[in-house]
C-alpha cells in the first residue's frame, strides 16, 4: 500500500475464486459488462477524479515516487489473469495517482505516469520476447511507430550522419524491400525520411500473399552488386488484406546474411503471438532490429495507441536524442529527472498518458483473456472461410489466415467454357467486381453489416476481419445473408453476373 487511504468505495473482486480457472467465465466476466456495472465503475471513476483534485491544494507540489514502488512496478510481469475493474482502479489509486506530475507530459521525470509507461513497454519486450536492451515507446498508432523505427534504420544503416548531413553527403542509392500486401504506411515513413518511393523494391509474394524470401535474397544480392545500399526490409506478421504472416525466420536470416535492417509490421497480428495456432510463426519477430504492434487493433485499447520497439535501445537513442551524448546518463530511479527520457527515444517532446488506458487494457484481459478472444476470433474467422467454401454463390479469393477472410459473392450459374475462355474470363473478373463493389456499397449503407473490400492482385474482393470480442456465429450468418440477398437484387436489378 504506497497511496493515501483513499474514499472511494471499491466492490470486492468481481471474478470469485470459485470461478477461476475457467478460461471462458473469466474472459466472459472480464469483457461483458452490464449497464449497472457500467454505471458503478464510472462513478468509481468520477468519485476517483474529484477526491484527486479536491485533494492537491493540501498535497506537496511534487513527491517523488518511492524508489521501492518504482523497482516493484518494473519488475511485475505481464498480467496472465484478468484482473477486476476495482482491482485494476484500487492499484492506480495506490499506486498512481499519489505521484502525479502538473499536467503530466510523458517527455520523462520521476513521476508515476513515467514508471507505469516503463511497466508497459517492459511487457510489450517480454510478450514479443525482444533481450533486454531494447526500447520501446507508446506512440499514436502503426504508422508512427513504423515512422520511429524507420528512422533508427536511417540512423544505423545510412552508413552517413544522418543527422548533421541529411542523406546528401551518401554517395549511393538506397534500397527498402517490402511486398505490395506491406502497409501504406512503410511507405509514407521511407518518402518523408528522405529517400523516396523509388528506393522500393516491391518483393514478389506466393500464392499465400507472404514475401518470396528467395526473390528477397536475390534483390538484396543484385543491388549490393550495383553498388546500391539496402537498408531495410519491411516483413509483416499479419497483412491487412489477407493476413498474411512473412516467413520472419527465414526473412530474418536473409537480413543477417546481407547486414539490412530488419523490420515487422505486426501492427495487426501482434497479439496472435499467444494463440497456438499462430504462435511460433509470430514469435519469430524476435529475430527483427525493429517491430511493431498496435494495442488499438486486436488488444481492444481506445484508438490511439501504438508501440515500437527497436532491438539496440542505444541506437534508437541515439537517433533521436538531443541531449548531448557527453552529458547523457543512465539516470536514477530516486531523482527529480529520473530514467533516460522517453523524448530521447522518438520525435515527440511533451508526451501524453498514453500508457495508462494500455495499463489498464492489458489487466482487464490478462494476456489469457487476449488468448481465448484472439483463438475465438480466429476460429470465427474459419467458421466464415467453410460456409464460404461450402456455399455456391460465395467464392474464397485468398488462404484466410489469422483473423481475415477475403471472399466475393459470384453467381453460380456463370461458367467460362470454350476457345474464347480467356474473354469470358476477363469479362466475369470485370462484372464481378462491378457486381461486389455494388454489393458492399449496398451493404454498408443497409447498417446489416460492416465489412470493407481491398484488392488482390488486381482484383476487387469483400473483406472481413473479426477483430472484435462480441462477434459470434449469428454475426457472421447474418452477414453472409445479407450479402447474398443483397447479391441477388443487385444481379437482379443490372445484370451483372
Ligand atoms: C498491418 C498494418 N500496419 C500498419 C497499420 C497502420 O497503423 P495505424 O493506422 O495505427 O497508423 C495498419 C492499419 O491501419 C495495418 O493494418
């Protein structure tokens, strides 16, 4: 017990003894909240915020937090249980909310906000099983912390400094490797870093949409032969079209042989690293310089929230920090500024308390909360591929893996046969994106059922990716009804087969 005695009056536990150990009830308690416990826990919260700011006139202006607090925070592990609402809210009033800091940037300090961070980031290391001496940051999302590693892998791989010359003073071209199923986003980072989309190869991918690690290999080697300088490959751990997992090991491999950077976007599929099914092949991100996840897409944190991590936590430093390396310290857990500073490892100076709604996500669910939601989305995501496969007017357009099914509504009775097959085929591919465009356009209006669409390999498909706790069978059979009955008017009304 570190905080003041508190007012606020805390339920016990909601989660009885009796009942743990069951995966399911746990899980079902620690995600399904009726409107009176909604109620309850907000005014919980509101009780919480007016005793804190009723109480800071009579408070010191700044107390460090206890160094004691500060070692115990750094050293809990990941929560594996769910942990209650009042539980989760008794601990930030114990141990949080006593050690407060004005209107508290995350720039750094001695300050709860800034120890809670480290607890988070220190989670993150060890989930994706990154050594110690990485860093990590919080920052608004997939793109951003794509941006910061990006440009750790500037720093490092640009063979000039970076940060006094800019790129100017390099005397070769540059090379980034990624495939056309890569986020949007890698590429932005690699324009706004100064070296331009022309430096990107686009890798070929294998008909499960994944990186041709060969076609990779071979690239790296031709462009070192021109004389070209690789610096990084973007690999993904869960595409955004078809979810798509990189062979990392082998990819990681690669990066070793011909000292490039190596990347993963698992802004997506990061979570799916403690679902059995996808474990192995997730955790291979290990291997990475650099990766990322997005606590705001499959660990249900409120937009916005990302996380980076970068393997040598030095470089990342040394990429960003302003402070000059002469007087840079380890810092001490026990003074006014404290631990190196969070805006010595990114672009952002004053920092907001992102890390606390991720803080009190992750107790929420334990990581085997995240476990059973993640398979059960999974297996959501399967159930939709079988009726999909299983039905005539449905056609899969892609491996489904993860969370994600790429399918298209077709009309059964069209058949391609004869010398003209090539035509006709041609033709169905135009019609029957016509005819899926008009179906999702019809179908996202009608309020039935949001999905979105994206294309592969040139081709118009429906998309659907349960990344959602609630989601259960009904869901996806009503979806799947309201695009055939929307299909057949749609074909019905134009023609369009
Ligand atoms: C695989 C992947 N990487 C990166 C991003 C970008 O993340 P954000 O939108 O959080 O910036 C997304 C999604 O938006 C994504 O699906």
């Amino acid at each position: 017990m570190w905080g003041d005695p508190f007012r606020v009056a805390f339920a016990p536990p909601t989660i009885s003894a009796s009942l743990k150990g069951s995966p399911y009830i746990e899980h079902a308690m620690a995600t399904e909240w009726t409107a009176d416990e909604i109620r309850r826990v907000g005014r919980l919260v509101v009780d919480l915020i007016a005793d804190h700011l009723t109480s800071l006139p009579g408070r010191p202006a700044f107390r460090p937090i206890p160094a004691a607090l500060a070692q115990e925070m750094a050293a809990t592990p990941p929560p594996a249980d769910p942990v209650s609402p009042d539980d989760i809210l008794r601990r930030f009033t114990e141990t949080i909310e006593p050690y407060p800091f004005g209107n508290a940037s995350c720039a750094g300090g001695n300050h709860a906000a800034i120890h809670l961070e480290r607890e988070v980031l220190e989670w993150f290391r060890e989930l994706l099983r990154f050594p110690r001496g990485a860093m990590g940051l919080l920052v608004s999302g997939g793109s951003m912390a794509t941006m910061t590693a990006m440009a750790v892998a500037r720093h490092v791989k640009s063979g000039v400094d970076v940060r006094q010359d800019g790129l100017r003073g390099a005397g070769a071209p540059f090379a980034f490797y990624m495939t056309t199923e890569g986020h949007s986003c890698a590429r932005k980072a690699i324009e706004l870093l100064g070296f331009g989309s022309a430096s990107i190869r686009i890798v070929p991918t294998t008909d499960a949409y994944t990186m041709d690690v060969a076609a990779l290999d071979n690239a790296i080697a031709a462009d070192r032969r021109a004389g070209v300088r690789p610096i990084a490959v973007v690999a993904t751990a869960g595409t955004t079209n078809t979810g798509a997992i990189d062979d990392l090991q082998a990819i990681a491999a690669v990066c070793r042989r011909h000292d490039v950077w190596m990347h993963v976007d698992a802004a997506y599929g990061g979570p799916a690293i403690l679902s059995d099914r996808y474990g192995s092949a997730i955790a291979a991100l290990a291997h990475a310089d650099s990766a990322v996840v997005d606590p705001h897409k499959w660990m249900f944190v409120p937009v916005e929230a990302g996380f980076v991590i970068v393997r040598d936590g030095e470089a990342m430093r040394s990429a960003f920090s302003l402070v000059p390396s002469y007087i840079r310290t380890q810092g001490s857990a026990g003074e006014v500024y404290g631990q190196p500073w969070f805006s010595e490892y990114g672009f952002q100076q004053t920092r907001g308390f992102r890390a606390l709604k991720v803080w009190m996500a992750m107790q929420q669910f334990g990581t085997r909360g995240y476990k059973a939601i993640v398979e059960e989305n999974i297996a959501l995501a399967q159930y939709l591929a079988d009726r999909v496969r299983g039905a005539e007017d449905f056609e899969l357009m892609a491996p489904s893996s993860l969370s994600v099914v790429c399918f298209r509504y077709v009309d059964a009775s069209t058949a391609i046969e004869g010398a003209d097959a090539e035509v006709a085929a041609a033709e169905r591919e135009s019609a029957a994106a016509a005819l899926n465009r008009a179906v999702l356009e019809r179908l996202q209006l009608s309020g039935e059922a949001f999905i979105t669409s994206t294309e592969l390999r040139g081709r118009f498909v429906l998309r659907a990716c349960v990344v959602n706790y609630r989601s259960t069978r009904e869901d996806v059979d009503r979806m799947l009804d309201a695009v055939r009955t929307i299909g057949r008017e749609v074909g019905a009304a134009t023609g369009l087969r």
